[in-house]
C-alpha cells in the first residue's frame, strides 16, 4: 500500500462504523455528557456527513464536537472494526481550523506562549493566566511556574555517575527531550529525570534547542505549527551521538511516536529524518526496561517514610503493545512498575477503573468546566482507594490533577508528583 492509500484508508475508515456503540462506555466526554454529539460514534457520524454533503451542517457545532474531543485514543482501542477514529478527528480539526479561537483568547495566547522558544513568555503568561481575577476573568485553569526553566539557552551533557573507565561497559548515551511544560512550568521533572538516568550510567545529552513537541497545535488543528514545531526538534537532536532520546512526559511521547509518523507524508521536508527522530524516542520507562534487558543494575532507593499512592495512568501511556508484566507494581501501573519496585517504602494502591484525568492538551484550557467534570469523576476512584499521593508521568495529567480547586475541599487535597520524582529522591534519602 502506497502512503497516500494508507492515508486515504485512515480518513475513509468512517465506512467501516456499524453504530455498534462499544466505544461509547470508554469515552471521557461521553461518560460525563452522556450526549452522542461528544461520543466517537457521534464524531464519526458527524465527519461522515460532512464529508459526503448529505446535508449542511453548521460548521461551529462540528467544530465544537472535534474540539472537545481529548484525543485519548481510548475508543480507537475498543472499535471492533478498526474505525480510526483519532485520526478522523484530527484530520476533521485540521479542516475546520480557519475557525480557530479568537486571536485574544486564553487558549490562542496560551499556544502562542507554548511556540516561543524563549521560555519567559511562556512563564509570563502562564502567571497572568494564574492572577486569581484573570483566571476567574478567564474561567481557566494554568499552573504556577515551579521557578527557573530547566533548559536555558545552551546545549547540557551530563556524564554517566560511576562510568566505568576501564572501558568494560559499553557507555549508554541517551538524549533528553523535556518537553514544554517539563521545562518552563516543573522543571525539576525535568532534572529529576536527569539525575535518575544519570545514576544508572547512562550519559544524557540536552539540546539547548528543543522545544514543544507540537501536540496542543495539532490537537487544535494548526498542522503547520505542528509540523515545524516537529522539524525544529528534529534538527535540535541531528547528527548528536546518542542511542536513545527519552522523555518523562507520555504526552510528548504520543506526540513523537504516533502523530510525526502519521502526520507526515513522504513530500514533506525532512521526512525520514522525522520518522527516525520519532523511532529513537522512548518513555522513560520503556527505557528502563531496555536498561534492564542490557544488563544494567538498576539502582533500588528508599524513601525516608513510608508511604503510599495511586498511580494515574496517562491515556497516551496506557497498554503499551507488547509489555508483559513480572511484578505486582507492574501488572498494575505496566513498565513503570519496574521504577515503582525499585523505590523502597512506596506502596502502590490499585485504581479501579483509571479513569481518564479530563485533560487532554488544549482541552482543558478551551473547555474548562466540561474538563473540570471528568476531573471529578477521576477523583472519585481516587478517594475511594484512600492514599496519600497521587502518581503520574504526563505534563496534562499533572495539570489536572493537580487542580483540585473546586473538586476537593482544601484540607482534603492530595499531593501530585511525577514517578520519577519519588525515585529520584529516594536514591537521594
Ligand atoms: S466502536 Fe467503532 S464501529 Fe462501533 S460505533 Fe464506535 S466507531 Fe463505530
Ligand atoms: S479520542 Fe477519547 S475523547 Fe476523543 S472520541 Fe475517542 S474516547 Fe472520546
């Protein structure tokens, strides 16, 4: 099959719907509205008649189903008929994007911000947004900067703790792509992520010049930010000498391993080198499984108390093809059970459903309530397993869940930390 037919196939995949209704009980947005209009069939629906001109349709009501949608991908994974329906609705998005937010809206600036490569604007706006008059103003949600950007205007090599200098061990290099929010808003995910690889003997490179990995804007249907965005962290790892480029942020690795490969065709510039860039990228944990199956000793820490937590599995993580669990953390949480057994006094707590977070890009900041309402529910399965933190491994899920305003009351809120972060600090304690 040509690329060109395999595109077709995807955008043509609307055929294949039967109405069946299984992917309606796994869709976030369907579940709090119960309204088929944000369900997948109902978008599939939606698409289909736009598409075919059965009848006119008004455009703003289209787009506002495409834009709600949270491209989870968790309808995609139960459709008995391969409909793909992420697919539809990004291509969906990218056509209806002259319809796109106005120019000084919350969501525009914020994109605006996330493209800038000099990470202050990104900073200053996210503090405007978080004034309390401008946010309830704004009836939007933005996180307060953890303090100085991770990255700041130059190329980072940190060397391998305890490299062996006989030269008996192969040295493994890795490259670290941060990822917008790890950089400008938590960098200390970012350094955490660092000094944990670096105290398993991997030496990890940071080009100065990376930057977002291009989700918020193909998620709000602006393919070209998207596709320069891509090439721009493309050129930022080329010609490096590294194996690996690792993330700790599940949505920058959904981004990079199945939207450049997908979204890219074999006319745009840069295309192999896309597609390689997206083949060298691994999450943080997948890698180290691959450290371990390399006979790496991964490092076993222990935090000063014990303590426990659930762990929140981002959408873009979740049933990694492939994985077969070894451990009780991992049958729970998958790869990342491998880091969760290596912290000594964590105990991890089973989620019952693990419910999506609500958060979903630019989701959260366009639809903020309707956001907000998964939240809610998310929360529910969260009390009811009572523990004391909540773990996750995604910029958005760290968003949401750790907007607990309006959700919890306050005496009753719940730390939000990155895995890596415990770990980190347990080899630390
Ligand atoms: S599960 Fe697939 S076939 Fe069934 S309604 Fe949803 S999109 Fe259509
Ligand atoms: S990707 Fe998620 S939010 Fe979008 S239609 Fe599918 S299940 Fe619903």
């Amino acid at each position: 099959m040509q690329e060109n037919d395999f595109l077709n196939a995807g955008i043509k995949s609307y055929l294949n719907c039967v109405h069946c209704g299984k992917c309606l009980p796994v869709c976030p947005t369907y579940n709090v509205s119960l309204n088929e209009f944000y369900s997948p069939r109902g978008r599939v629906r939606l698409i289909l008649t736009d598409d075919t001109d059965v009848m006119p349709l008004k455009v703003s009501k289209v787009a506002e189903a495409m834009s709600t949608c949270l491209l989870c991908g968790r309808c995609v994974k139960v459709c008995p008929n391969d409909v793909r329906i992420e697919d539809l609705i990004i291509n969906e998005k990218i056509k209806l994007n002259k319809f796109r937010d106005n120019k000084f809206s919350v969501s525009a600036i914020t994109l605006k911000a996330l493209k800038n490569k000099r990470k202050i604007l990104l900073k200053s706006a996210l503090k405007i947004a978080s004034i309390p008059l401008v946010n309830q103003l704004s009836r939007r949600f933005a996180p307060n900067p953890q303090g100085k950007a991770f990255i700041s205007g130059r190329d980072y090599r940190f060397k391998a703790e305890g490299a062996d200098a006989s030269g008996k061990r192969e040295e493994i290099k890795a490259g670290y792509f941060s990822g917008c929010v790890f950089n400008g808003i938590y960098p200390q995910i970012s350094s955490d992520t660092v000094s944990s690889l670096i105290k398993n003997g991997v030496s990890v490179f940071v080009p100065a010049n990376q930057g977002c990995c291009g989700l918020p804007f193909i998620s709000s249907g602006d393919i070209k930010s998207f596709k320069d965005l891509a090439l721009n962290n493309v050129n930022a790892f080329k010609d490096k000498d590294i194996d690996y480029i690792i993330t700790s942020c599940a949505s920058c690795s959904y981004s990079i391993n199945s939207l450049y490969p997908s979204d890219f065709n074999e006319n745009d510039e840069g295309y192999s080198e896309v597609l390689n860039f997206s083949k060298k990228l691994l999450n943080i944990w997948s890698f180290f499984k691959i450290l371990e199956k390399r006979g790496v000793n991964i490092k076993t820490g222990k935090l000063k108390k014990d303590t426990d937590a659930v762990f929140h599995i981002p959408c873009h993580l979740s049933n990694l093809p492939g994985f077969k669990p070894s451990s009780y953390n991992e049958s729970l949480i998958g790869e990342a059970g491998l880091i969760a057994d290596k912290i000594n006094g964590l105990k991890l707590k089973p989620l019952k459903h693990n419910y999506c977070c609500g958060n979903g890009g630019m989701f959260n900041i366009r639809h903020y309530d309707f956001s907000k309402e998964i939240t809610r529910r998310k929360f529910e399965e969260i009390k009811e397993a009572s523990a004391q933190n909540i773990l996750t491994s995604c910029s958005g899920c760290m968003f949401s869940l750790s907007d607990q305003r309006g959700i919890l009351k306050e005496k009753d809120a719940i730390p939000v930390n990155h895995l890596i972060s415990f770990y980190a600090r347990s080899l630390k304690e």
